[in-house]
C-alpha cells in the first residue's frame, strides 16, 4: 500500500464517521426523514465494514506507538450490535458510536502521520 492509496483510505472512512457523527445527531430530533436517515445510516455501515478492513492488521512507529486494526473493530463491532438494537437502547448506541469516533480520530492522526514518515513498514495479514 503506497502512501497516496493510504491517503485516500483514511479519508474514505474519515469521511464515513464524520457523515455517521452528524447523522447519528440527527436520529435525536423527531422528523419525517427519520426512516431515511437510518437506511443512510445502515448503508454507511455496511461501505465503512469493507474499508476497516483494508486497514494494516498492525502499525509500528517509534513516535505514535502501536497500532492494532483489532482494537478498532472491536469498538466497531460493538457499534453494529448496538445499531441492530438502536429502538431498545439508543443511548447505548450513542454511547458506543462516540467511543469508536473518538478512537477512530486517533487513529486518524497516527495513520496521517504515518503517510509523512519514512521510516514506517506497515503488516497486513489479509
């Protein structure tokens, strides 16, 4: 993977969880585009699963640390269990979207960063 593909990557899922972020923000006001918002919501998901994955399994650099592609999808798994049940408990969705959010921005950082770095080998598994 070059460093323009990993560009690329990491704004196609930057731009997934902001677009997620503000939809997510939207489910809490009571309209007729609800049932809209939520197939939209479900169809990101679904686009964002493909991208995650083709993220390196592990990442390794002297200034950023270690990075594990499992420790994210497990935040993100837990965010589709809740999205499955979002009726039952949308504050546990809430709850559990923001933690992937946020643990994504990190990541974001680290891979941009990364893309600057010459010293960088990236592992992949798949």
């Amino acid at each position: 993977m070059n460093n323009e593909s990993i560009e690329r990557l990491v704004h196609a899922i930057d731009v997934a969880v902001v677009s997620l972020d503000e939809l997510i923000y939207m489910l809490k006001t009571p309209d007729d585009l609800i049932e809209r918002i939520r197939t939209t919501i479900s169809e990101i998901f679904h686009s964002l699963t493909q991208e995650l994955a083709k993220l390196p399994d592990l990442l390794v650099t002297s200034s950023e640390g270690t990075y594990r592609r499992q420790d994210l999808m497990e935040l993100y798994d837990s965010v589709l269990i809740k999205w499955e049940f979002y009726d039952l408990d949308p504050v546990g969705f809430d709850v559990s979207s923001q933690k992937f959010s946020s643990l994504w921005k990190i990541f974001e950082e680290m891979m941009r960063n990364v893309e600057k770095s010459g010293n960088t080998f990236f592992l992949s598994l798949n």
